[in-house]
C-alpha cells in the first residue's frame, strides 16, 4: 500500500533546459545548475545529459546559438511551478520546458542516463587548446591547397 502512496506523491516530469552556446565552456557549471533548479525543492534527478547544441530558430537574448539539457526527474506536481519560476528567473538559462513524462517506465529514464559522458566533454573541453573547440567531432574542415 506505501509503494501506491508513493508513486501517487511524486510523478515523472522530462525537462528541456536551454542555455547560450557560451555555456560550453563549463558545462559542469550548466550541468550543476539544472541539478540544483530540480534537486533545491524536492526533486530527484533520474537522469541528465547534454542534449544537443543547435542554431535557435529565432534570437534569445541576442543567443543565436543554444545548447540543450535533458532531465528525466521525479518530484511532486506542487513543486513543479517552483521549478519553472527558478529557470524562468535564471539569468544562465535562456528557457526551460517541463511535461509529464508518465509514458516513460523508470528504466527508460535511466537508459538516457549520460552523465558520464557529459563528464567526460566537459573535461575534454577544458583541456582543449584555444580555437579547437569548434570542430566538432569531425575534426577540421579539409583547406584546399
């Protein structure tokens, strides 16, 4: 009977966070501060990862670039709100979107766990000289000589 209490207090929510590009530079800071918008009312993180960076349909704050945070969470619907006024508030995040995820069992929000691998771009990132940045996984682009 506690297990259907439980599963009644809290609901899985998917969160979409945006950030600027800018934010590749640290994206531990980025990765902390979606953790603590979730974690600092209730929220238990599942799973987060970085999503994609992509060019914005349209500017943000002048960003025409953004980077993208998934966040598979459980947490009580009363919070929720909580959890959209501190990202609508963020100064960092330029937007944020969360929905009911309850079409999701909690090993498919686990599978999209990436945190490892987030660890593992962000270090990457910080040892990367000046300018190699933005090559992406290809590498550089071929010069015609």
């Amino acid at each position: 009977m506690s297990a259907t209490t439980t599963s009644s207090a809290t609901r899985q929510y998917e969160g979409l966070f945006l950030f600027p590009q800018a934010v590749t530079a640290d994206l531990d800071a980025a990765t902390e501060h979606v953790r603590e918008s979730i974690t600092r009312h209730g929220g238990e993180i599942v799973s987060l990862v970085k999503w994609d960076e992509r060019k914005l349909a349209f500017d943000i704050r002048g960003n025409k670039r953004g980077v993208y945070f998934l966040a598979y969470f459980n947490a009580p619907p009363s919070i929720v709100a909580l959890i959209e006024r501190d990202c609508n508030l963020s100064e960092r995040m330029l937007r944020a979107l969360i929905v009911r995820a309850d079409h999701l069992s909690p090993e498919q929000m686990k599978d999209a766990e990436g945190q490892a691998k987030l660890a593992l771009e962000a270090k990457l990132r910080r040892q990367a000289p000046e300018g190699v940045e933005g090559e992406g996984e290809q590498g550089p682009a071929p010069t015609m000589d």
